[in-house]
C-alpha cells in the first residue's frame, strides 16, 4: 500500500476550503519563499527540531540517552549533529519539557483515512472535509492519488492547496476527484519570482490557465508581503493575468504574518536575513478594492 510522509493533521479548520475540515500537511516542496510559514514542509523528510526556550537548564537528559552522541550541551540547553542524528526519537521521548520533536512520519493510506474518518460528522454537519497542504502535497503524488480515491468512496469534500509549480501530469492524475483547488499565486513578474522563490513562475501560470480551462473548481489565494507584491504595478499585474482567465471563483487575499519566522530557528536551518512584513490594514482594503472592482469576488484571508 502506497505511503506517505506527512508533518501535521489540524482538525477544526476553518481557512482551508468550506466548513470544518481536517488539513493533512504533506512533507515536501519545490518553492523557497524567503517568507516560508511552514519550512518544516520544504524537505521530504523527518526533521528533529529544537525549541530552546523550553529546554531545562541543568536536564541534558537527551544528551544521555541518545546512542549516537549526537546531542551535546551548549550553555543552558543543546546542539544537534544533524549529520549524526538518525532520527531515532530516543530524546524525543525522554524530554518531559517537549523541547524536542522529530517532524514528519511516514504513514499509509489507511492511517490517515482512519484520523479522517473520526471528524466524518462536523464534515456532513458544516459542508467541510479535507484539505490537503504542505509543503506541495503533489510532491507526494503517487500516496496523494490513492488517498483522495479512498476519500471520495466517503462522499467526503477534497481540497487542494497547491502552489501549482507540478507538472501538469500530476495534477491531472487528481484534478476529476478533487472538489476545489486553492491556488497559490505569489508574484507575477518571473525575474522577481525566481529572486524569492527560486523558481520560474511559469510553469505555475500554465498549470493554472490549463486547470481553468478544464473546468476545475479554483480560489486563488495570494499571500501579500510588503513592498513585495502589493506595489501597484504588482496588482495590476495579478488583475491583467486573472481577468484572462475564466470562471475564478474567488481570490483570497492572505495576509503575510512572521509565525515562519521561529520555525526556522527550531529547525536550526538558515533564513534569508531580509525581514518581511504585512501590509497595513488601509493598504490591503485598498489591493481588495482593485481587484472587486475590476469584477472578482474577493475577500482576506482563507
């Protein structure tokens, strides 16, 4: 049976599709965003993180237990040699402070149909269900695929949030079983998309025109982040592309907040040192407004 590997299950969502719905977060994704909000979900993976401030002084109980010496002290808490570490969770387990977590398991198909299955009635009570996100749940096509045909047995409502940076292949393999598509789309200029993303943003644009085209149920969902992509020329841009574009259910515009901020540091990885921040209030009514007013429904957040 074909498995995956994933780093969280949110039950009571509600921000990722219609109704209550479980989120599964699949490991693994293509993108860098500088301003990343779940950089646990870059690798494909398992990942140890550290949360220092609730590591204990004078405990040092991991760097006991771990039978790779991986872990040493480092003034009032520890380090990782992620080199050494196998990710055996032996520090995990004996951390009574939860400082440390091992990120992402593999699972199979029917453990996760098993958590789904638990929230089945908020889903048939709130017109919910399930939402994948990540990283880039495509990434993982092959367990994505079988688990979204077990779901839909249910009568249960798929999501997908995407950044759409797949091969089209790919999302046709799921496209005629999923029920909405949440498309991520992040800057439209491809020179200044490949700056802070590290990819082309074309292959995302076709991918979206072609999903579009076929007929598929999508919301597309920009992340605004100061003097990034909410400069005028930058709206007009996402305003021209869109209006190209036929029957867009809607545009969520996401409001860029620095939660992505702390995990980095958890995961002990290096960041970007450019500091990102969120638009003001007045400014994002004032991007919502363009683009009601050039004829989309549109709304903050979700």
């Amino acid at each position: 049976m074909a498995k995956g590997t994933i780093f969280d299950i949110k039950r009571y969502a509600i921000h990722d599709g219609p109704g209550i719905r479980t989120t599964v977060f699949l490991k693994g994704c293509s993108l860098r965003c500088q301003w990343c909000q779940n950089p646990e979900g870059q690798e494909t993976y398992p990942e140890i993180i550290l949360r220092s401030s609730r590591c204990a002084t004078e405990c040092h109980e991991c760097v006991s237990v771990c039978p790779l010496e991986a872990i040493s002290k480092y003034g009032n808490s520890i380090e990782i040699d992620k080199a050494r570490c196998n990710l055996c969770r032996e520090c995990e387990e004996v951390c009574v402070y939860e400082a440390l977590e091992v990120v992402g398991r593999e699972v199979a198909v029917q453990e996760v149909m098993e958590e789904i299955e638990k929230d089945k009635i908020f889903f048939d009570e709130s017109g919910g269900g399930i939402t994948f996100s990540g990283g880039e749940p495509l990434m993982q096509v092959d367990f994505l695929e079988p688990l979204i045909k077990e779901i839909k047995k249910k009568n249960i409502h798929v999501t997908l949030d995407t950044s759409g940076y797949v091969s089209f292949e790919d999302l046709e393999r799921i496209s005629d079983k999923v029920d909405l598509f949440l498309y991520d789309l992040k800057i439209m200029d491809d020179a200044k998309h490949k700056k802070y993303t590290g990819v082309s943003n074309k292959l995302i644009l076709e991918n979206l025109r072609n999903l579009i085209e076929q007929g598929n149920s999508v919301v597309v969902r920009i992340p605004l982040i100061s003097g990034i992509n909410d400069d005028d020329q930058s709206i007009h841009m996402f305003v021209d592309f869109l209006q190209s574009l036929k029957n867009i259910k809607q545009i969520n515009l996401l409001s860029y907040h620095r939660g992505g901020r702390e995990k980095y540091k958890r995961l002990r990885r290096e960041k970007s040192q450019k500091t990102f921040h969120s638009p003001s209030d007045e400014r994002i009514e004032e991007v919502k407004k363009v683009f009601a007013d050039s004829g989309f429904s549109v709304k903050t957040g979700g």
